[in-house]
C-alpha cells in the first residue's frame, strides 16, 4: 500500500474516535477560574419545577469578555405575535449567581446595571479599584442592587442618587454630596439599606452636644455627625440602616427624667460666674454623686476587660446635672436630681464664702476729671434708685469716738445687716448681693476717688470709672473782630456785597482769592436770630474782601483772640471797656438849717464792647457743634441832668450751629449808624457867640458801621496736635518768640546728684 492510502486510513480512523466521543462521554468540567474571571448565571424559573434537560444543545455562544453577564437569548415568537409580557414580574422572577473574584469595580457594576436596571456614573478617582463577590445560592434580581450597597460601603464607596443617576464616589466625600435629606425623629421610608441620606433630629431633652458624644463611637469615620447649639438639632449623615439603628437609640436616651426638678441657688459671697464651671466639671468626670454621705464617691469600676467609659458615653439617667451662672442677680439655675441637688447644695454651703474679709477700700486717683464730679455720676449710676444696691457719698471727717473713721451724714456708717431684706431688682451692678452697700468719698486734696465695696465689684467699678475719667479733647477757637465802614457799595452789608460781586477780588493787593465766582450762601440749619446773619464763604475769599476794604481804610480790626478751652466748656471772649454807671445817688437833707456839703453815690461798671460766649461740642466725625452767644454793647449820649450817666445801646444774638474742624464762620448783620456833626469855619472868627454862625458851616454826617467776627474752631485731641498749634502761633508771632527768648530766666536748680554706691564688701573670711 502506497504512503498516501496509509494516510487517508488513519485520517478517517481518526475521524471516527471523535464523533464517538462526541455522543458518547460526559461534557468536560469547566476549568478552574483563574483570579479575575466572572461568571454570572441567569435563570428563569416560574415556580418550582424541577430541572428538564434542554431539547437542543445551545451553540457555542461568541466569544465575550468573561465579566460580562450573559442570559439566554429568548425563545423565538410564535408566528402570530402574542402580547408581550411584563417585564417587572419577569425581572422578579429570575433567579441569578454572582460570582466576582478581585473583578474591576466597573465590570461589577456594568453587571449589577444591565441586571438591576439603574443608572450610574463611575467618579474618576474610583476606577482601578478591585472588589471580590460571591454568592452561595442564587438571589433574586430585587436583591442585586441592595447587595451592590453593601459591597460599596465595605470598599469604602457610596452610591449617591441625582435624579435617576447614581453618583459612585468614595465614602469620605459622600457628607458634602447632595445626599437625600429628611427631617424628624422617623427613620425615612424608600430608600434601601446602603444607601447614603441626612437625618435631621430635633432632640427635646438630650442636648444635641452630648448625643454627639454618645453616637460617636458607633459610626464610622466617613460618617458625619453635626450640632446646631442654638435649636439643639442632632444632623446625620450616613447610610439608612445605620440611621435607622442611631434613631432607635436616640429614642431611649431622649427622655426626661422624672426625677429632675429646676432649682435657683442664690450666692452671697462667691462669683456664679466662677463658681458653676467648677460644679459642672466635677459632674461631668463622674466624681460627685448624690445620695452618698458627703456627696462624694468614686466612679463606677469599667468592664472587667474593657476600656473605661468617657463621660460623654453615660446613659440618659446617669448624665450629670445642668448648672447654669445667671450673672444679674448672683445666683446658680440648676436643673438635677433630688439627690444631686443635695450634694450641690453642700458644695455651695462649703464654697460660698468671703476669702477676702467682707469689703475693702479702694481708690482711684483720677487724672483729667475732678473727684467730686466722677462721685456723682457714679451716684446715679450705681445710686439708691429701685435696685438692690445702696450707695452712701460721705465725708471724711473723723467722728467722736470713732478716730480715722469714714462718717456719713448722720453719724458713722454702719455696715450692712446680715438678714437686710433685698429690694426690688433694678439697674444697679450685676451680681451684687441683695442689701449690699457701696461708699463713696470724693478727696478733694489728692482728686482721688475712695470706693469701699467687694473685691469682686471693684472691678466693674474701676472699670466704669476709668472710661469717664479719659482726658477730654479740646478745641482751639480763633477769633477776628472787625468793623466794616460801609460804603455805597456795600450798604446793605458784607455778605450781599460778595455775592453781587461788588469787590474785584483777583485784583485786589492781597491776592488771597481765586479767580472763581463766589460762592453762595451755606444755610446752616436753624433759626437765626434777627439782625444777625450767618454765612460761610471760603475763608481766602472773605478775608481778600476785607483786605480790599481795609486799603480804602474802611476795616478796623477790633481784635484777633484766641481761647483753647475743652469739650462742653464754655469760653468767653470779652473784648470791652468798663464804664462807670450812677445806680444811686443820695443827696444831703438840710437839718436845724444846715446843709451837709456830701453826696453819696453808687457807682456801677457795666462792659462795653464785644463779648463773645462759645461752647463746643465735639463730635466723633471732627464736627464742631457751637453755642454762639454774641452780645455788643456801644456807649451813648449820656442822660441829661440830673441822671448824667452814658447811654447803652445793646445788640445780641444767640445761635447753635454746626461746624467741620478748621472751617470759618462769619457772624455779620449787626449794622449800626452813626450820625455826627462836623462844624468848620473861618478860626477866631467862627467861635464869636451868635455871629459865629455867619463865619462857619456845620455839616451832619451819617456812617454806617457793621461788626463782622470770624470764628475757627480746631480740634485738638491729642498731645501731638497742641503742639502743632502751639508752634503755629510762634511763627505768627516772630516778636513774641523774640521776647521769650530774650526774657531773662530764673536760676536752675540743678539735679540732686544720684547717691555714692555703698562701698565693696570684704570677702567672706573664716567661714562668715
């Protein structure tokens, strides 16, 4: 036989081992799965039915990723198309295994998607993570997706929903996700199991604080527990089965307890503020319990094998009480147990006491205020009035008996009774004990302030004292006093003048105005008196104005003070002349025919002049507020005899206006005429009675006058600022700066020398 027959021999033979094996040997059994491989296997069962064997083997199914899942692929319709089925009972139906061994987070969830039928959207620094899982029996389609929550949590993911799309992101960001939020003590309804959600829990007895202490060490770390103090709201965010376990706690532990009762403790020596910490505290380490004697044991033992409990973590019942320092009226709220409120009772009794002997005398030395004036305010701070609290201003007279002791106004004072019942709660100081006393002394030699009270009231007392007693700014107020000869062209009066444009300023010598039109007037505010007028103008402007009359000789400056005075102090400028007035006149009686050759009369000096009268008031913006009291008083013709003396003719005015610091105001409108009489004729000749007539003239003249003072007022607030000023008005005045340089000065006394230092002493010797 040829090679190629013995060839086609063994090609059939061959061929017919295999189809043998084919019908009849077992199907292999599947190879091991290597790490990585899936396998997911749908079936369909309605009911029970026991397993039937497929009348046709399936193909070989195509070649797919191995994670991917498979189902069968659906019978072929019957030649009239029947109505299709629903698919939701279908899906409840099917019963499927699920087998991921370290598969990549996103094969498992393109699984669990085409079989749950949801949504997602996979966050990027998730990918690459592996996850492992495995069931025993087979699950049904609703349980796939409540067992992919549970696989996220333990891998550290979480499964956010937005609209109908779950977000797959870590865990430790789930909290600042927007998670599904629910309000009340319910556990919500819907959402499955793993899924994330915030539970907002308003607590009525637990404060929300304590409850964060008590449900912290059962959530994990990527949990989020949040307080709001002021509504006392308990915010969760976790998954819903562990919502639904915190609630169920929250609810035991949220109770009031039946026991608690609200108690005012009031304090007679000791500071509540400083006293309720300290009770709190030893409550809150779990050191004091009630109904022992002496209200003091030690904590309760831990497990036997366990760690210690933190205090936060104590049951509802064993919680410590509430103490609360109500700083009006001295006294500690507390809310406790009856046992509890035993002991604290006791501690109060043991620590509510005067470490410091009853009062003390205090003194203040004030520095830019008097003492007289600091005591009386405090009098009506601090005063009888309808609070509790007595003061007493007092001499410092020593009385009989008593030497160096502080008298009052009916004797020595007393102290306060012990059992003095308290007055009605008012303004006086927080925290002063009811019938409590404060005495007050103003000494005038030293300007101190003697206050006899509590070491704990002195602080308060002190600090009230000081703000009062803070240095008080000052103003400095430049006066200019002129008198203005008014002229056809300005006969109704300076201010009319400037604004119908009389005076050609730019070219008048001075030079001390721009070539802008002026200003109008600036109405200030308030009623102003009649015949005086206010207006401010740019002080370059008005003085370039008085500098155009002053060369025509028609301005005559009467005087330019300057006063420095404080806050709320008046200050008086007085630039007039006293002149003599006859008030009485007592002429002698002839008596037995005699006549005394005496009168007696009563002379009295009334000021003629200018007196101006200001009164700041400082604002905290640099606004200057001025009471303005001008008074002008010109002496007269005098009374015809017998009377003889002078008259008086009085202008007066009185406003309140509104300054900036370093801005002019103008006081004008008191206009005045004169009228005199000018006789001139030929000498010798004009001066023979009744024929001097015919050799002279006489000839009325009528001048009218208008006072016009300008007022700066400048803040001075501070040390730096009075030296400012003070060099300003050095260099104004070069002369006086002269002559004080040129004064002749007193000896100086020099310096004490400071002491020779005490001589070395000798080194110790022979053990000395």
């Amino acid at each position: 036989m040829s090679a190629a027959g013995r060839s086609t021999i063994a090609v059939a033979l061959l061929s017919c081992l295999g189809l043998s094996a084919c019908a009849t040997s077992a199907p292999p059994a599947p190879p091991a799965r290597e790490p990585g491989q899936t396998r997911v296997d749908v079936r369909t069962e309605d009911g029970p039915v026991p397993p039937t064997p497929a009348p046709e083997a399936p193909p070989p199914p195509a070649p797919a990723p191995p994670q991917r899942a498979e189902t069968p692929p659906p019978p072929a319709p019957e030649p009239p198309p029947a109505p299709p089925r629903p698919a939701r009972p279908a899906a409840k139906s099917r019963q499927i295994v699920l087998n991921f061994d370290n598969a990549d987070i996103e094969v498992v969830l393109q699984a669990t998607a085409d079989i749950a039928k949801f949504n997602y959207v996979l966050a990027p620094n998730v990918r690459g993570r592996k996850v492992t899982l495995q069931t025993v029996g087979k699950i049904g389609v609703d349980e796939v997706f409540p067992l992919l929550l549970t696989i996220l949590d333990v891998n550290g993911l979480a499964a956010v929903k937005t609209g109908n799309v779950y977000r797959i992101i870590p865990r430790e960001a789930a909290p600042q996700a927007p998670v599904r939020t629910v309000v009340g003590r319910e556990p919500a309804n819907g959402p499955a199991g793993g899924e994330l959600l915030t539970q907002i829990v308003p607590l009525q007895h637990l404060d929300a604080t304590e409850a964060v202490g008590l449900l912290r060490p059962l959530v994990s770390q990527e949990s989020a527990l949040a307080v709001h103090p002021n509504t006392n709201l308990l915010i969760i965010t976790d998954t819903a089965t562990n919502v639904r376990r915190l609630l169920d706690i929250l609810k035991s532990v949220d109770v009031v307890s039946a026991s608690e009762e609200p108690q005012i403790i009031p304090l007679k020596n000791a500071d509540a503020q400083e006293l309720a910490p300290v009770l709190q505290q030893l409550f809150a380490t779990g050191r004091l319990r009630g109904g022992l004697p002496g209200g003091i044991a030690p904590p309760p033992p831990p497990p036997t094998g366990g760690p210690p409990r933190p205090p936060a973590a104590l049951e509802a019942g064993e919680r410590g009480p509430t103490i609360v320092a109500d700083r009006r009226s001295n006294s500690l709220l507390v809310n406790a147990r009856k046992s509890e409120l035993e002991t604290i009772r006791r501690m109060v009794e043991k620590l509510d006491v005067n470490v410091h002997g009853g009062q003390r005398v205090f003194v203040y030395f004030a520095e830019n205020s008097k003492a007289r004036d600091l005591v009386a305010t405090l009098d009506r701070i601090y005063g009888r009035g309808d609070s509790g609290l007595r003061t007493e201003r007092v001499s410092t007279t020593e009385g009989p008996g008593f030497p160096g002791m502080i008298q009052g106004p009916r004797g020595p004072v007393p102290p306060p009774p012990l059992g003095a019942p308290p007055r009605a709660p008012g303004l006086g100081i927080e925290g002063v004990p009811p019938g409590a006393e404060i005495r007050m002394v103003a000494d005038e030699v030293t300007n101190a302030v003697v206050v006899t009270t509590f070491p704990r009231l002195w602080k308060e007392i002190e600090e009230t004292i000081r703000k009062l007693d803070k240095m008080p700014r000052q103003v400095l107020i430049e006066v200019l006093a002129a008198e203005v000869t008014l002229t056809d062209d300005t006969k109704l009066g300076m201010e009319w003048a400037i604004r119908s444009g009389k005076f050609d300023i730019t070219s008048s010598p001075s030079g001390l105005l721009p070539s802008r039109p002026p200003r109008s007037l600036i109405p200030l505010g308030g009623a102003v008196p009649a015949g005086l007028n206010i207006f401010t103008f740019a002080a370059d402007k008005f003085l370039a104005a008085l500098n155009a009359l002053a060369s025509e000789n028609k301005v005559n400056v009467l005087s330019s003070p300057s006063i420095m005075t404080t806050e709320n102090k008046k200050a008086i400028i007085n630039v007039s002349t006293s002149v003599p007035i006859v008030t009485s006149q007592q002429v002698p009686v002839a008596v037995g025919g005699i006549t005394g050759n005496a009168i007696t009369q009563s002379v009295e000096y009334k000021d003629a002049g200018v007196i101006l009268t200001v009164t700041p008031r400082i604002g905290e913006q640099g606004t200057v507020a001025l009471d303005v009291r001008q008074e002008v008083n010109e002496v007269g013709a005098p009374e015809p005899p017998p009377i003889n003396s002078p008259r008086f003719t009085k202008r007066e005015a009185e406003t309140s206006v509104v300054l900036v610091s370093n801005q002019t105001l103008v006081l004008g409108g008191l206009i005045q005429n004169r009228r005199t009489f000018i006789r001139t004729g030929i000498p010798g000749l004009s001066k023979i009675p009744i024929l001097g007539y015919l050799f002279g003239a006489r000839e009325e003249k009528i001048e009218k006058t208008e006072l016009v003072l300008m007022i700066t007022p400048r803040v001075v607030g501070t040390a730096v600022d009075a030296a400012r000023v003070t060099d300003e008005m050095r260099r104004v005045t070069p002369d006086l700066e002269k002559s004080l340089r040129q004064a002749p000065r007193g000896p100086v006394i020099p310096p004490t020398p400071p002491p020779p230092p005490p001589p070395p002493r000798a080194p110790n010797q022979g053990g000395q």
